[in-house]
C-alpha cells in the first residue's frame, strides 16, 4: 500500500539578506516514514526545521502538512518538536510541566506513558531546573511527544546525551515511529542516521544534494576506500590510478576513494606503495564530506566544516 504524504515542500525559497539559506528545495517525507536531515552548519537545515513548524514562511514555494498549512497542523496538535531552544519552565516537576503540555493537545498521550518513552519515568516528581544535561534533554523528548503527535520533529535530539542515553533514546524513537508516525531528526552523529532512518537527505547550501537510504548515498559516491602511508613520497599521480574517483591526505596517509578498489590496490602494488595497506567500505561520514566538498575549499576547511557542521536553530533563522 502507497503511504500518503506527511510533509511536503515544494520548489520552497527562503533568503536572510543576501544570503540564500533554503535554494528551491523540493521534499516529500510520508506517513510512517523516518527521514535523516543532515548537512553542514549554515547548509539549511534549521532553517528548512523552522519552515515546516511554521516558525517563519518561506519567500517563494509551497509547505504543506498533512495537506494543510503547517500553523494549522500545529493548531491541530499533530505536530510535536523538540528544538535547541528554551528553557523548561522553572520550580515546576517534571510531572507538571509534561502534564500542562500534554493538557494543550486534543488528544494527549497520557503523563506517565511520555515520562516511561522517554525513560525519565523515575524523575516525576523532581524539579525540572534540578536535571542534568542529560535529562533535561530527555525531558524534551518527553514533552515533543506528550500530545501524541502524527508528526515528531527532532533537532539534535541526542546533544549533551552520553553513548548509553543515546541508545535509550533511539530505542524510544523507534518505539514511537513504530506506531506509525513520522519522524524528521537532524543530528551530527551521522551513524545515528545510517541506523536510525528509513532515509537521509543532505542537503547544501539550501539545497538538496542527495536523497536516499544510507546504503544507496554511500553506493553513490563510491563505497570503497583504499588508504595506505605515503612515508613522505609524492601524491603525483594518485588521482590517475585505476578505479580512483577522489583522494585526501590524512597526515602522512592517503585515503583513495575508489570504485573499484581490486584495480586501484594491484596498480598500488606494481607501484610498491602498500606500506600499511588497508581497504574498507566507505561510511556515510565518508559519503558526507564527499557529496557537501566545495571545490574552492581546502582539506583543513573541509575537516574542520565537518567536525562543527551541526547547526543550531537560532544560527539558521536569524
């Protein structure tokens, strides 16, 4: 059976000065579907967050939710989001304020069931301005899902989480994707989307760059990378060997993008340059820097985009 549309963007514009933070971008997201959103600091993201929550309107384009606007479907309460920005209402517990939102909603999901997806079921009775970092972020999630919303949205859900909260909270958002709702989650933890999502969209620049299962990005630019220590010999001619599709150096190693890696490590071989030889399937994090490169810019300035390209809401709107 052919899922009906969620979330729908169509040929969307949206400028801040001379700057164009969402170029054209067309998207479709379905019902039931879990979708990735991934791109650089200052590639659109939130921006393209704050436009589908009818948080700002776009210059040019159309946004529909459910088919309707996006303000009527977070009048409707089958929206839920949970954003970078705000502070929890102090002195109150967590019971209280998860209970006051969810009394905003038509059709609630009840207190104690957000509190238990959330896995903060044992802080109830604490003040929300007593949590840690951690928590608190938890209680986010908690109140995002309190009025039992058709559509999640989530910014970096999984900031000031440690590795085991991570994996509690994805297990919590499967568990309500599985319902069949729709859930949209930016994140800078690129293995959480290959894990997590049904499909990714990166986008660039206010664009879309690429739109598929993680499987089918990493496929798309190349799924082998072929390394090896250079031991201070030139990169003349890397770039020509057979299969190779792209390269970077790593300190003293270089990184072979290939698309046939058994030609490129026999045509490293009769060369003698297989000092540490190693061949591996290129991760979505490789498939990433590849598909958001620049042309003009440097090694060191795509290291550092990508090591900082987790935006935050007020960055992309402002």
């Amino acid at each position: 059976m052919k899922k009906t549309g969620a979330v729908h963007f169509g040929a969307v514009h949206k400028s801040f000065g001379s700057v164009e933070a969402v170029a054209g971008l067309d998207l479709e997201i379905a019902r039931g579907e879990t979708l990735a959103l991934l791109g650089r600091n200052g590639a659109g993201k939130s921006t393209t967050i704050a436009l589908l929550l009818g948080l700002d309107r776009p210059d040019s384009g159309e946004v529909r939710l459910f088919s309707g606007t996006p303000q009527e479907a977070v009048r409707a309460g089958r929206v839920g989001a949970m954003l970078q920005v705000g502070q929890p209402i102090p002195r109150t517990t967590v019971r209280e304020l998860v209970g006051f939102v969810a009394s905003t909603y038509p059709h609630p999901m009840p207190v104690r069931e957000a509190l238990d997806l959330a896995g903060i079921g044992e802080l109830a009775g604490r003040r929300v301005d007593r949590l840690s970092g951690g928590q608190a972020q938890r209680l986010r999630f908690a109140l995002a899902v309190a009025g039992g919303p058709e559509l999640l949205v989530l910014d970096e859900p999984t900031a000031a989480l440690d590795v085991e909260a991570r994996r509690a909270f994805w297990r919590s958002m499967r568990s309500y994707a599985a319902r069949g709702n729709t859930v949209l989650f930016s994140t800078h933890y690129l293995e959480e989307a290959d894990d997590n999502a049904d499909r990714i969209v990166v986008i660039d620049q206010g664009r879309k760059v690429a739109d598929g299962t993680g499987e089918a990005i990493k496929r798309r630019v190349g799924a082998t990378l072929v390394s090896f220590d250079l031991a201070g010999e030139a990169t003349e001619g890397l770039r020509a060997l057979p299969g190779v599709i792209a390269m970077e150096v790593r300190g003293d190693r270089a990184v072979l993008r290939s698309a046939d890696s058994d030609a490129t490590v026999v045509a490293l071989a009769r060369a003698g340059r297989v000092r540490r030889l190693a061949v591996a399937p290129a991760s979505l994090e490789d498939a990433f820097l590849t598909l958001t490169a620049h042309p003009a810019e440097t090694k060191a300035g795509a290291e550092a985009g990508t090591a900082t390209h987790a935006d935050t809401y007020q960055e992309a709107v402002r």
